[in-house]
C-alpha cells in the first residue's frame, strides 16, 4: 500500500532539541549516525571523490537550518535533501562529469554475506560491481531515481519531494529506469537477466 | 490503458506505491496474464540486484569536522575549563592564537546622521560607549580571577558609565532581558528571542553600563594580583562617585565574550554583521594594560571590540556570530552595579587612577537596553598560562 513520508523519530527528535537548546555537540550524534549511510548514497549519485565533501558541508547546513525543520519527515529525509541540493549544486560549480571508465575505479565495496562459501561471495561481488556498471551506463535522471527507491528505499512521496517533481512522474520515471537498467544489465553480462 | 502504463502499474504494485482499487486491479491482472507475471519477476530480480549494490565506506569519522566547522572551539569544551580552572578566561584568551594586524578602531553603522538616530532614541537606542577604562576594567574582572572578597567589595568591579545610574541588586545574576540564563557551576548560556513585553518587564533588565561582579560568588577563591585587585576597587569608586547623581535605578550588563582566532577577518565580519543589524556600533578599546609579571597571560596584549546595541540586534549579533568560523563564544557574564563605600588607602589609589583615566575618556551616558558585546582578540603571541 503506499507508504507515507515517514515523520520524524522520537530519538531524532530528541537529539533535535538538545541541539537546538543546550548544545552544538548534541548534533554530533546525529553525524555518527547518519553519516554512513548517506555519504554511501551520495558516492553511489555522484562519485566518493566529492562524496565526503557534500555530506560534510549537508551535515553543517543541516545544523544552520536546524530550526526550521519541522519534523514533517524524517530527520534523514529532510537531511538527505539538503545533501541532494548541494552535490546538484557542487556540481554545477564544479562542472564536474565522470567517464565510465572513473566511474569503474571508483565502484564500492561489495559486502560479502557472511553465510557464503568463498567462491559464492567471489561470483556476487562480481555480478554486483556488474549491476553497479550496468547502473553507471545510464542517464543521471534514472540512475538517481534507481538509487533513492531501491537503495534507499524511499517512498515516492519522499523521492517527488527531493527531486521536486510530482509523484506521478516519480510512477514512470522509476518504471523507465528499470526498464533500462535491465537493458544495461544484460548488456554488461551478455546474457538476459532474470 | 496503454502498454506502458499498465507496466508502470507492476512496478508501482512491486513498490506498494498504489491505491487500493489500483492494488486490486493489478494483482487480478499479475494473476491472469504471465506476461504480466514475468515482468513482475523481472522487476523483483532487479531490485533484489539494486540492493546487493558494492558499498562505499565512509574512510573518516565526519562527526569532529562537522562540529568544528559549526562550532569552531566546543563550547562545552571552555564550560570544562571554566571547571577545571577559574582562570578560566585567562586560558581561554591564551588559547586563541595571535593576531597581530589588526584595525585599530572600528565604529561601524554610520551610515545615519547622529540626529537622524537620536530621533530613535525611543524605539531602538545605541550609544558608542568609547569608555578605554571600562574596557581595561572589563579586561582585568576578565584577567582576574575571583577573589574571595566581602560581598559589597566584590559587587563593585563596575562599569564606570553604569555608575551614573547606579544601584541596589538583591541578585548577584540576573538574565538580561532576552536570553534565558540557565544557572549552573558551570556557567551556560541558552540564547532565546525575548517574549514580547518581557524585555520591558523587569525593571531590573533595563541595562546600561552596570558594574560587576562578573565571577558569582560560587565558586573557590584563587588569588590575584595586586594590581587587578587595585584596579578593580578602582572601578569600584568610579561607581560610588558616578552614583551620587543617579536614580535609584537598578541597571544591568551582560557582558559576552568571544574569542577570535586571526584566521577571520574580524572587522569585515563584523561589518557584515552589523549591516543586518544596522545599529550595532564596534569599538576597539585598544590593548588591555596588563603587567607582564602579574599573571601567565600577561605576555599577550589583546585587543577589545567592544559592542553595544540594545537587546535584539545584540542578540542577532550574538547568533551570528556564533556561527563565525573561528570566532569561538566563550562565556558570558551578567554585571551589576552596586553600593561600594570607600574603605581603605589602596581605594584612594585607585579612585586618582580612575580619575587620570576620566581625564583622558570622557563618559558616555548609559545606554538603556543595552547589552554589551566583547570580543577578544589577542594582538602578540603569548604562551597558555600554565595551569
């Protein structure tokens, strides 16, 4: 069913306040625990080379617009959007363009599930920098759609708002970017994916 | 319904991103046609992919940057110093590193005639209070550390200009108008917006140069110098001459202390700043006259920038500056003025250099509303006091 964007944690809320009323440092926790999570996301839209550098000054931002967050979305939403904003606009300072071939070097780590037998994690960790390439082969547009509702898993709802589009074009835009991320899989394995 | 949006049903239904007559419209479709089916599959195998995607770690811990970035010297960091030494000030000011180009005198906002802003006195009121001997007064209550002193004698480390309308506290710290004061050993400070009405709800919040106690009584005595301790008893009188004529008025001074460090170019900044709050005025008082064997910090001259505006664009001053890379908001001090009768010799003494100084600076009147802004700039370089 659809989903709504999700409101802000009590947990948040509280680091929010504290912030707010005692203490800068208070916004360090909410640094440790987001940071992670959205500098992987960042890296994944627009490169780890400038990744570190937007989540930083989006966590600084953040904390200078604390008090205009109303809590109508989660601190990670509302968080997330700021990071969004200023890689789009580093980027356009920076004019910066990746080639496939620097988009290979910098492809991310694969996680090996601890479950798996040695050459079980060798062949995922293949098949996963291949669907990362497969990703990299198309436009920004679905790329960045991909990323929000697959990896971050947000609701339409949530990716209309940081896209700044309406929610039905969220509906075939994604649609179309799966299409041509199947297109672009089998194109890097050579062979149909199902 | 053409080919395409009825796919996009399929992904959206994959997503749970559909309303309920659409949810049921697309499962009975999925379960009827295997077309329908496999791309469903197809779907489902992709984002499964989409989620195993390789990982970028984050290699550095962004946490320390982030804060120093937004708050260039912690300040809990200077509460746990204020803790661990009542000198604190004094490590604090070492702390910032030196400055030694500096502007020497800074008046900013004059972009009105003076009778164009006298005609505001009503609504929003900034004097320049271009007083150098409140600011070597405020220097050394700053330099010197608490001295376990009589009450009264304590009470007087005044501000010369507040003397003229001096007073009676029943409390040793009272908040100014618009900044919520939250008490505690270690002295903190919340910054809020004054209530409307609040500011002019308490007789006890119309500021203007006050004098002060500037350390509570709280904490333990730590000796100090004989020429800070004569200083301020000094000041103490210059409070008892100025009151003679004032009313029983009870005036207060909130002092906040900034350190500077001298990657910022204080003064554009401070120029900046007081273009959005236009009637905020800047003084340089000059380099605190401080006796180098009297105490570790001694060996560093600072400069004082010395603001005054009334209490909302203080205030705006004081966020903003806040957010200053480099500019560190140290602590805050809330002065009074009080009764101090002249008892010993060494007052005396005090009292001719207080008046050798009134010679030399005329008095400013005291600026109602007004809360006092003081940054700290070291001009030489010195070694942290050792502690």
């Amino acid at each position: 069913m659809k989903e709504t964007i999700p409101s802000v944690s009590q947990d948040d809320l509280e680091i929010i306040k504290a912030t707010l009323n005692e203490s800068s440092q208070a916004f360090g926790e909410l640094v440790e625990k987001y940071q992670a999570r959205l500098y992987n996301s960042i890296a994944h839209l627009f490169g780890p080379r400038d990744a570190e550098d937007i989540v930083q000054d989006a966590f600084v931002k953040a904390f200078q617009k604390l008090s205009t967050f109303r809590g109508t979305s989660s601190f990670y939403t509302w968080l997330y959007r700021i990071a969004f904003n200023t890689a789009v606009s580093y980027q356009r300072r920076h004019k910066t363009t990746t080639s496939l071939e620097q988009k290979k070097e910098k492809i991310g780590d694969y996680l090996p599930d601890k479950h798996d037998r040695p050459d079980e994690c060798l062949e995922k960790k293949e098949r996963a920098e291949k669907i990362q390439l497969a990703l990299y082969l198309l436009n920004e547009e679905h790329q960045t759609i991909l990323i929000l509702r697959e990896y971050e898993e947000m609701s339409y709802e949530t990716i209309a708002e940081i896209l700044k589009i309406p929610v039905g074009t969220i509906r075939s835009r994604l649609h179309r970017a799966r299409i041509c991320l199947k297109d672009a899989i089998n194109q890097v394995l050579h062979k149909d994916f199902e | 319904m053409d080919e395409n949006k009825r796919e996009e049903l399929i992904s959206a239904y994959l997503d749970g991103e559909l309303n309920a007559a659409e949810h049921e419209r697309t499962a009975k479709w999925i379960e009827e046609d295997p077309r329908a089916q496999k791309l469903l599959q197809e779907l489902q195998g992709l984002q499964a992919a989409m989620r195993t995607l390789p990982q970028h770690r984050l290699e550095k811990n962004l946490m320390q940057p982030v804060l120093e970035q937004i708050d260039p010297q912690p300040v809990e960091a200077l509460y746990s110093m204020v803790a661990a030494d009542m000198q604190s000030e004094k490590v604090m000011c070492a702390m910032a590193p030196p400055m030694d180009a500096l502007v020497d005198s800074t008046t900013l906002s004059e972009t009105r005639p003076k009778s164009e802003k006298q005609r505001d006195h009503g609504r929003r009121r900034v004097y320049l209070w271009p007083a150098v001997a409140i600011a070597a007064a405020v220097l050394l209550m700053v330099f010197s550390s608490r001295e376990p002193v009589e009450e009264d004698r304590s009470v007087a480390r005044s501000d010369l200009g507040a003397g003229q309308e001096s007073t009676v506290v029943e409390e040793a710290t009272v908040p100014s108008p618009n900044l919520r004061v939250m008490e505690s050993t270690l002295q903190r400070i919340e910054l809020s917006p004054a209530a409307p009405g609040q500011q002019r709800s308490s007789a006890q919040a119309r500021t203007g140069g006050a004098g002060g106690r500037p350390f509570a009584e709280k904490s333990a005595p730590v000796t100090e110098a004989d020429e800070a301790s004569e200083f301020n008893e000094s000041l103490a009188l210059a409070s008892q001459d100025s009151q003679a004529s004032a009313p029983e008025t009870t005036q207060f001074l909130t002092t906040y202390l900034f350190n500077a460090s001298p990657e910022i170019d204080i003064k554009s900044q401070l120029e900046t700043l007081s273009r959005e709050s236009s009637e905020v005025k800047v003084i340089d008082l000059g380099t605190a006259p401080h006796d180098a064997s009297s105490s570790a910090v001694a060996a560093a001259d600072y400069r004082v920038f010395d603001l005054y505006g009334d209490p909302e664009a203080t205030y705006t001053m004081i966020e903003a500056l806040k957010n200053v890379s480099g500019l560190t908001f140290a602590t805050r001090k809330v002065i009074r003025s009080d009764d101090f009768p002249i008892k010993s010799e060494k007052n005396k003494r005090a009292a001719t250099k207080i008046e050798r100084l009134k010679k030399n600076q005329a008095f400013a009147q005291p600026v109602p509303d007004c809360i006092r802004l003081i940054i700290i700039v070291p001009t030489s370089r010195s070694q942290p006091p050792k502690r």
